[in-house]
RNA sequence: GGCGUCGUACCCAAGUGGCUUAAGGGGGCGGUUUGCAAAACCGUUAUUCGCCGGUUCGAAUCCGGCCGACGCCUCCA
C-alpha cells in the first residue's frame, strides 16, 4: 500500500510521491522565538516529528529544514520590553525551544536557518516580485504584494477572496496599500524598530513575515520540493502568501504536499496567552510528565483532529508508558539483545498499513496494545521461544522509532533502597510478612516500588 | 455574510456503505496469579454511534433538515 497523506491544497488524502524516488525534502515553520514554546506548538511539531520518523522509517532520506522566525513585529516588542538586543533575546528563546525539543525526543532538523541570516536571499526573491510587477512600493518604503496579480490566490484556503467581507480588525487599520488584502514583503523602517533594520535597493527596513519562510524553503531545497508543514492557523494567511510569493518569483510549483496539524485544546478551549491557560515544557516538567508521556499524549489523537490537553489525563499516559517500559524490561530479562531471531511480527504490516493511511497514529498504537496483549500473555504463561523474543523486541524498537514513546532507561536506584530491598527480601525468606510489609510501604515513601517475580523482585519508580 | 470542521461508552479515541450484531487506551467491577500487594493476564462495562427523516438489499458511515460545540476570513503551531 502505498503512503497517502491529506493534502490541504486539495483538500484530499493523496498518495505521497516524492520529487526524487528515494528521498524527501521537508519544511516546516518554526517557532517565532520571542517566548519560551508552549505544547501547543509542540503537538505541530510532535506531528512534524512523526512524520519525518515515519518517512525515515519507510526508507527514505530526509532532508528537513525549520526556520527559526527572529525577526517579526511580536520579536522586536518583546525586545523593546526587555530592554534586551534583538538578537541576544532571540538567541535565548531559540536556546530554550532546541532544550525542550531535545527533551520532547524531537529528531533535530538538518537546518535550523534564522531569518535574519537569510535577508540577502529574501530581498533578492523581492526584488524579483518588483520587477516582475507581483509588487509595488508604497510611499513609506514598505512593498505589497499584489493579490490581484495572482489569480490562484486563495487555492489553499479556499478562499474566494471577491466574497470576502471586510472584518472589523481589516477596517479599522489604517492602510495605504491598494488593496487591504495586499500583504507586505517588506516593511520600511521607522522610528519604534530602532536599529533594527537592513539596506535593500529601495530603502531601509525589515521583512515582511511570510517572505522569510519563503526566501528560507527556496534557499536550502530549491524552487520545488515535497512537503511543507504548519499548524492549521499558518494555513491562512501565512502559507497562502508564501504561495504566492513563491510562485510567482520562481515560476515553479513551490510545495506538493501540505500538511496541517490541528489545534490542542486545553481543558474545553483554545489555548490562549491572555487567558493563561496553556502549558510550557517546563510546566509539565514541574507537574512530573515524561517526554514519553507528553508524546504519547499528543498521538494518540489523529494530527487532523482537535484534541484537548488535560493534566486530568497525565494518568493513562503514564500507564501507558509503564506498560510498555515493563514489556521492554521483561523482553531484557529473557535476553532479548541476544536473540538471535530478528524479524517482525505478522501485526507490524497492519501498523504500517495503518500509518500509510494519513499517519493514523491511534489506529497503529491500537493494534500494538493488542499485540502487546498477547505477547505478555505467551511469556506469563512461558510459552514461546526465541522467535518470539525477537519479533517481540523489533517490534518494540519499531515503535520507539516511530513514536518515541519508549523509555530508554529504568532510572537510577538510589543504593539506600536496593540495601531496603534485600533487607526486605531477606524477611520475606523468614515469611517475616509483616516487616517485609513495612519495610515495601518504607521504600514506598521514597518513592520507590518493589514488586515481587518468581525470580526475585524488582524497584521501580512511583 | 463566505469557507470549513466536529458531535461514537464514565473519560480519551479509531472506524467514513457489508470484513464492525462499533477497534484500542484509561477508569470501574469480577476473576487468575501472589504470603499480601504490585505488575501481567482473563472476563465484563455502547443492540448503539447528537436528534429527526430519506436513499439503499444493507448506514455510525451517503443525502436533507434540526440541535449543539468550534475553526478560519492579515501576521496565533
């Protein structure tokens, strides 16, 4: 079967072909690195992370480039208000978001290009649009783009631009543009931007938000590649513009395949900085999620569907989780790096099946809990063989490479419980109940597990 | 006003015409196991998919209406 995603432009699932059989060119947008990231962005970004493991899964290279937006209106506020260089602000911001995508198990991008080491590319691709008459200066040095010069405007969104009407917030800007549609490239310097500013032919200034990605995509994988991604609220007027403008500066096709994630909720509502009511990556940290957790969290729900992030369900993540931690740990003590069989279990062609179907993430995990079931079962009951242990552990490495939702490994056990540990294993020799009772609930308190095997016992965390 | 999405058990969530007299996870309940637990496993928890009609041999899935939640329409992932 071959992979199929839902192509925005279309508005259909198409089958994926890339460019060059084999291999991958991938942009996604970044974040705008004028604050700390919160899980919002980072459910687009887990699904950018899923995607790109998936194509890697099913061979192909990737070559994945995310912009690092360093220069935009909220960039140079947030600086103003620090009283913080720009660039030294921004240097902090993007340092805070490569931290917690590490965390997140976010596999790097090859580039992370900032923008403003991309200015000489984005004034060249204007200076295309002007003479191209795509765009037109306007009397305070700013240049549009002109809409109406491009007649597909619009196809992404399906926008028919001639029925719109004009909404308060477009109305009450005081615009000197033609069109208020039209959109800037490139904004003319003025007072409030101080020294934020670069020389172009037509003047000083800065550029507009969309050319960056524009100017960025086209520098490190050309006039035409395979997929770009965003979250669903860069489809208008982000990606629609860049679009335009790409189209029309290069006279190529620009991306094939657009993938949008939708939004994550939070308890019943949009996330939303005025209201308070979003995550960062250090708050669940605080609140004691995994990466794992987050992760799991975040793809157990279709990338296309809303979901609603709750610290209430924090719970059936860890489960989750623990459950499969305990598989990996169980298929280690039956020698799973040494099993000689290496190959996968029948189920895994349903997995991928499930993934190659727009990545549905939750109907791949379901059949893996159902495989994972009957695993547990063969070893509880002690029949299977060494097939078994391998099919098993592959699997399982299968998944961690897809989903990251793996934990590495058991954490460290402080000396002082494993000495409690053996106390206790020594009483329950003496059939001693009642202090190797005492001594659980002890090392319990600390924050520690102690569960008992025929074998022995085993520590785990709370 | 335009474009579009969603409504499946206590909660989360697949499925989009017959393989489903509705996956999977969490929670609850009962059990196996255990010194007791924990973990794991087994069973159970929606005759029904917001409501009402229609199409069809057959619908959660298609069509129409209604109710309810929601997104976008210039810079928010």
């Amino acid at each position: 079967m071959p992979i199929r995603f839902y192509n925005t432009l279309t508005r259909k699932k198409e089958v994926f072909q890339p460019i060059k059989e084999g291999e991958v060119g991938m942009y996604t947008c970044g974040p705008t690195v004028y604050d700390y990231a919160h899980i919002g962005n980072f459910r687009t970004f887990i699904f950018e992370d899923l995607l790109k493991r998936y194509l890697l899964h099913r061979g192909y290279k990737v070559y994945h480039i995310m912009n690092i937006t360093d220069i935009d209106d909220k960039t140079i506020k947030r600086s103003r208000e620090e009283n913080t260089p720009l660039g030294q602000m921004t240097d902090k911001f993007t340092g805070h978001f490569m931290d917690d995508s590490n965390w997140l198990k976010i596999i790097p991008a090859n580039e992370y290009p900032r923008a403003t080491d991309s200015i000489p590319k984005m004034i060249e691709m204007i200076q295309l649009l002007l003479e191209k008459k795509y765009a037109y200066t306007d009397n305070d040095g700013s240049i549009y783009f002109n809409i109406q010069s491009y007649p597909d405007y619009g196809q992404l969104t399906n926008l028919d631009l001639n029925a719109q009407r004009t909404t308060n917030r477009i109305a009450s800007d005081e615009y000197t543009k033609d069109d208020p549609q039209d959109f800037a490239l490139w904004k003319g310097w003025k007072e409030e931007d101080g020294d934020v500013a670069w020389d172009a032919p037509w003047g000083k200034g800065r550029p507009g938000w969309h050319i960056e990605c524009s100017a960025m995509s086209n520098q490190y994988l050309g006039d035409h590649f395979d997929i770009h991604c965003g979250g669903v609220d860069n489809i208008f007027p982000h990606h629609e513009n860049e679009i335009a403008q790409s189209k029309c500066a290069t006279d190529q096709p620009f991306a094939n395949h657009w993938l949008h994630s939708e939004h994550l909720l939070v308890e019943g509502g949009k996330m939303s900085k005025s209201l308070g009511n979003f995550y960062q990556i250090k708050d669940l940290v605080d609140l004691g999620y995994s990466p794992e957790n987050i992760r799991y969290q975040l793809l157990s729900g279709h990338y296309r569907t809303r979901i609603t992030f709750s610290a209430d369900k924090k719970h059936e993540g860890d489960r989750v989780v623990n459950r499969i931690f305990d598989l990996k740990s169980r298929l280690i003590e039956l020698g799973a790096y040494s099993a000689a069989e290496s190959q996968l279990p029948a189920v895994y062609n349903e997995f991928i099946n499930k993934l190659d179907d727009d990545l549905d993430s939750p109907g791949a995990l379901s059949l893996f809990f159902q495989w994972m079931r009957t695993q547990n079962s063969k070893f509880d009951k002690g029949i299977y063989n060494d097939r078994d242990i391998g099919e098993s552990w592959e699997f399982l490495c299968v998944l961690e490479s897809i989903f990251g939702i793996v934990k590495i490994d058991s954490d460290h056990i402080p000396n002082e419980v494993i000495h409690l540990a053996e106390q206790r294993e020594e009483a329950r020799k003496e059939e001693n109940w009642e202090k190797a009772d005492k001594i659980r609930d002890e090392v319990q308190s600390k924050g520690w597990i102690i569960e008992d095997l025929v074998t022995g016992y085993k520590i785990k965390k709370t």
